[in-house]
C-alpha cells in the first residue's frame, strides 16, 4: 500500500507540477503528515525533490526529471478504457482524438491485454440519458469548449426563466449530466468574487467570442464544486416534506419514479409503510401524488391531502361526463 502510494505521489508530482502536502493528502485521501512522511521517504531514496516554503510554496520534483515506470496492470487499463464518453468526446469536435489515443493506449499495453478494448465494449456499455429524454442539441458547444479550454470569456445571450438577458463571462468548466451540457462560469464584472453560476447550453440563443484572455481563479476544482453545488439545489428545491402511508404495491410504483430518497423502515404487520418525501410545492407534490391512487395516502401536510382530493374529484367529474363526440 505504502509502495503504491509513493508512487502515486511521484506521479501526480511528475503530471501536476508543483504541490501541497494538505493537495497531494486530499487527492491520496491521507493525512498530511503521511504525506511529510512519504515526501522524506522519497527524499532518501533518492529521488530528486524540492519543497518551497510560504502560500505559493509546496513540492515538486527536479526539472526534467521523471519516472521509468511504464507498465500498467490489468485493472489500470480497464478503468482507462472506461474513463471517457466516445459520444460526449464526439460532441465536443474530439471524436478522431478519442479514437487515436484509444489506439495509443492499447499500443502501450502489454500484449496480453491489447483485446481489452472489445471486451470492455461488449461487456459494458455507457447510456447517459434517462429513459424517455432525448439528449440536448447545443448549438455552440463547440465554441463554448473552445473558450473554456483557453480562458477566454464569451458575450452571449442567455433564456433562463426569467427571460433572456445578455452576459459576458469567463467560462471555467464543463459538465454533461443525464444528457445535457452546462456551463460552470463566472461574470466578468464579478472577478473579484467567487460567484460561479451554472448555464444549460442548450438555452443559450446567441454566442460571440470576445477573444479576451481572463485569469482562472487557482482556487477552483469544477468536480467539488459541481457536488457541492448539486446538493445545495436539490435540498433548496426541495423543501417540502409529505408524509404518507403507502401500500407494498405503491412502494415499487415510488420506487420506479425514483421519489425515494432515503433508507424504509420497516412496515408494521398489516399496514403500509409510512415515510416522508420531498417536493418543491404543494402544487407539485399534488400533481405527482394524484398518479398512484389509492395506493398512496397523504397524511401531512393537510395543505397537500386537500390539493390531491380536489385534484381527484375534478378528475372523477371530468369523466362522468359523456364524452363529446
């Protein structure tokens, strides 16, 4: 474990550049000072490695100086294999580079393991859209990308709900999700801020590139970021919780519509189980609750219990009606 994690760190130095002890334990998942410990290990074996004290300071290895180790196991290549989306790759005007670095890495493997890449394909596949969505047509994803990996910012007109507004700002990542490609960005008036928005790319109408450079804040990692972000929506979004009491064949009917959101308890003999959902109004919950019928009781809040049984007696007096020709 300890080799593994050496290595590790001469890889991420070799790669990265210049580090902190609390970066490379964040990454490694160690404490710090087992990486201070790793750090003199590597230092007596050898390996040429300076640190540099103060904010900007941290440690990295002597120019020009880089590991021999280039044998990759079975398990390394398989995740290698797996670890990007041909389709988002093609998306993004890269598919012919997917493609030859694909080749390269099959190329770099021992030979016993070159009929990964077909066996991996057959065996599993990545489908990143839910059942019944068609994927987003981004019309400048292209350019968009082109400005995040150069930091440059982008004047564009934007559709939110609220209605379209322009913005100039300085794109710092991109993220697919369940489909759709947003855009992790900053406004350029608000630099010296750390007010970072998201941006869905197929609600931008109209995009300009400015040609202007910006500086990246150092501070920002998009993939923490991003999970932190994510959490924060959905438990604003959320907001309300309904109790109900619903029956064995309701539960998998919560289930299949991925409303469940935490461990069940364990229902009491006879009876159906009791839990607590989430929702964004009284109005949506109503709405969604209404679908699975008798098998679904809501106790609290009597706000919502009164919005599905009217819900339900306009439904039941729509169609004791004749219905018209």
């Amino acid at each position: 474990m300890q080799a593994s994690r050496l290595l590790s760190i001469l890889m991420l130095l070799q790669s990265r550049g210049r580090m902190t002890a609390p970066a490379l334990a964040q990454a490694l998942e160690v404490s710090t000072r087992t990486i201070l410990r790793d750090i003199d290990q590597l230092s007596a074996a050898g390996v040429p490695l300076w640190g540099q004290p103060g904010r900007q300071g941290g440690f990295q290895l002597q120019a020009g100086w880089s590991t021999a180790l280039t044998g990759m196991t079975e398990p390394e290549a398989q995740a290698l294999l797996l670890a990007g989306l041909p389709g988002a790759a093609a998306e993004l005007g890269l598919g012919g580079a997917a493609v030859s670095a694909r080749l390269k890495l099959l190329a770099s493997v021992p030979l016993p393991l070159r009929d990964l890449s077909n066996r991996v394909a057959q065996r599993l596949h990545l489908d990143p859209l839910d059942w019944y969505r068609a994927p987003d047509e981004p019309r400048f994803l292209q350019e968009v990308a082109h400005a995040v990996w150069h930091a440059q910012r982008l004047r564009l007109r934007y559709a939110s709900w609220t209605g379209e507004a322009e913005r100039t700002l300085e794109p710092l990542g991109l993220v697919i999700k369940a489909g759709a490609w947003y855009l992790v960005a900053r406004r350029a008036a608000q630099t010296a801020g750390r007010t970072y928005r998201t941006y869905r790319l197929a609600s931008i109408q109209a995009l300009r590139a400015t040609g202007e450079g910006f500086e990246r804040p150092a501070d920002f990692d998009l993939p923490t970021w991003w999970r932190e972000s994510a959490q924060r929506f959905e438990a604003e979004l959320r907001r309300l919780e309904v109790r109900v009491r619903v029956t064995p064949r309701g539960l998998g009917w919560l289930r299949n519509a991925r409303l469940l959101h935490a461990p069940l308890p364990a229902p009491p003999e006879g009876q159906g189980t009791e839990l607590s959902l989430a929702f964004e109004s009284e109005e949506m919950a109503a709405r969604q609750l209404l679908a699975f019928g008798a098998e679904l009781e809501v106790l609290a809040p009597e706000g919502v219990r009164q919005a599905v049984a009217d819900q339900a007696r306009a439904v039941g007096a729509l169609y004791a009606r004749p219905r018209r020709a």
